[in-house]
C-alpha cells in the first residue's frame, strides 16, 4: 500500500522574468494583510477610528521583523557565525528564520511608539490585533512549508510531511508536519479570543494576553516534537521554556489586569477634531469663519440704509 502524505513543493522560488517570488515571503506579506485587515474591524467595532491599526502597523511590522530575525540569528548564531559559515547571511530573511518571541517583543515596541503618537492606549489596540495576530502566524507558517523545514520526527501517518531536500543537514523522508500543526493551532487560537472577548469583553490588554498564553500551550507541545538542530537546558529546547516563561507571565498580567482593571475601555481613541481646551472644532471654526464675511457685509448694508434715511430731510428741503 502506497503512503499517503503531504507532498512538499520542488523549489520555494519562483521568477517573474528577473524577480524571485519567494513563497516564504509571500505567506508572511499576506499574514500581516490579514491581521491589519481584522484588527481594523475590531478596532472600528470598538469605537476607534477607520485606518489607525494599519498607521500603527507601520511602525510595528518593521520592528517586528527586525525583532523575529534578531532572535532567530541570537539563538542560533552557530549557523552563521561558526567556522564554515558566512556571516552574511543573517540578513537573508527570505530564507527563513523568523523567532515568533522577538517579533512579538520588540514588535510592541514599535506600536508603543505609534499608539503613543496617537494618543492610544497600546493595551487596547493589542487587544484588537490579537486574534488578527493567530492567523497571521497561521498563514506565515506555511512558508515553511516552502523552505521544507520545520518538521517533526519521523512518522507513517496518512499526512506524513515528505521531506525531498538533502540540503543543510535535512535527510529525506517522511516527518511530522510541526509547521501545519502549529498553523491549525493558532487557527484555533485566533477563534478562542474572538469568542473569549465577545462572551467577556476582555479590555486592557486581556484578550492579547489570552492569545499569548494560549499560543504559548500549542508551541509548548508542538517544539517538542521537533527534530531540527536547537539549544537544550535540563533536557528541554530553548523555546519550550521560552513558552513555559512567556506562558505565567501571559497569565499573571491577566490575573492582575482583571483585577486592577475590570470591564473594557470605554473610548480607544481620542476625538482629534477637538482640541484638548474643549474648543470649537475645526467644522465649527470653519463655518465660523465663513458666517464673518456675512454678518460684516450686513452690517455695512445696515449703516448704509441708516446714512440714506439721514440725509432724506436735507434732501428735500433743498428740492
């Protein structure tokens, strides 16, 4: 009986005359579409304003990807920094080799700084992109898939992952599909808020916190089943305590938060058209403006009618 399995694609670049279309980019170009695109509803659902998710998305995305290779390149120096290898290709992002810990991290920094130019709470907006964020990191991974790494260890199942590239140390073969089993469980992941903050309306950063916890429970599982080379500690890979950190500490800001700060934002986002000494707004001082040219043009038609009445009695004395 012939094994059934999940084929992976001969090449993850294709050419456009002299382009490279590079699937792993793809995928992570149309994640950050995706997230941008359902955080903007959710943000407008929650009273914020039709385009700030994706003004703070600017200054997050380049952050955040700068952060996820960072990590990547830190945790794994070894495969660019020891004998054999050439440097540069840290900065070759297209090949792989995005850390989710410091996309997220450094990531939020950069939305501070845009949240912050705002004048938005960056809680409130991350509560927002959060379950966006799932289902990004859902369709991103399957730019592994195109760079055939990310697998797990070997198996029979009907859909066995078939590894065909013998480069940079893989053996070809049938392995678990690591990188569609974390894709289907941030799916999950980004169903779970959704449903979470319409049941409890989860405010002040609690529904980006459930996401990271509960993402941090799959990646936990998934890691372990991984067979790509890693650092180990007390016999578990770097990300598995990675995850178990990032897991309490997920759990405690929502503990505390739901304690110190209970229900939802009530406004996510200033009203801009106002300014900060209750004056007029802009439509108003423009009306304003538009109404002083009339009301002078009346007042000298007024003066003019009270010169004529004037000078009708000397008028007609002389006639």
């Amino acid at each position: 009986m012939e094994l059934a399995y999940i084929p992976s694609p001969s090449h993850g670049v294709y050419h456009l005359g002299p382009i490279p279309l590079r699937g792993y980019a793809f995928c992570i170009i149309i994640g950050v579409f995706v997230a941008v695109w359902l955080g903007n509803k959710r943000w407008v659902a929650r009273g914020g304003k039709v385009g700030t998710v994706a003004d703070i998305a600017v200054w997050a995305v380049p952050f955040g990807l700068v952060g996820g290779r960072l990590y990547h390149v830190i945790t794994d120096y070894e495969l660019y920094f020891s004998e054999g290898r050439d440097w540069v290709d840290a900065f070759k992002v297209w090949q792989g080799g995005l850390g989710i810990w410091g996309a997220i991290a450094l990531g939020a920094v950069g939305a501070w700084i845009g949240c912050r130019r705002r004048g938005i709470p960056l809680p409130a907006w991350a509560d927002a992109l959060a379950p966006g964020i799932a289902f990004a990191q859902a369709i991103g991974r399957w730019g592994n898939w195109f760079n055939q790494e990310l697998y797990g260890r070997e198996t029979h199942l009907p859909w066995a992952l078939h590894i065909t590239s013998s480069t940079d140390g893989r053996v070809p073969g049938y392995y678990h599909p690591t990188f569609l089993y974390e894709s289907l469980w941030c799916v999950g992941v980004g169903f779970l808020v959704i449903w979470a903050d319409r049941r409890f309306k989860l405010g002040h950063g609690r529904a980006f916190a459930l996401y990271v916890a509960s993402y941090c429970v799959g990646r936990g599982w998934i890691e372990y089943m991984r067979v790509d080379d890693a650092h180990h500690f007390l016999g578990l890979r770097l990300n598995d305590w990675t995850a178990m950190i990032v897991f309490l500490l997920a759990v405690l800001y929502f503990v505390i938060s739901a304690k110190k700060r209970p229900g939802r934002e009530e406004v996510v986002e200033p009203d801009t058209d106002t300014d900060a000494s209750g004056g007029e707004t802009d439509g108003d001082s423009a009306a304003a403006s538009e109404e002083e040219p009339k009301a002078e043009a009346e007042d000298d038609a007024v003066e003019a009618t009270e010169d004529v009445k004037e000078d009708e009695p000397e008028s007609a004395k002389k006639s």
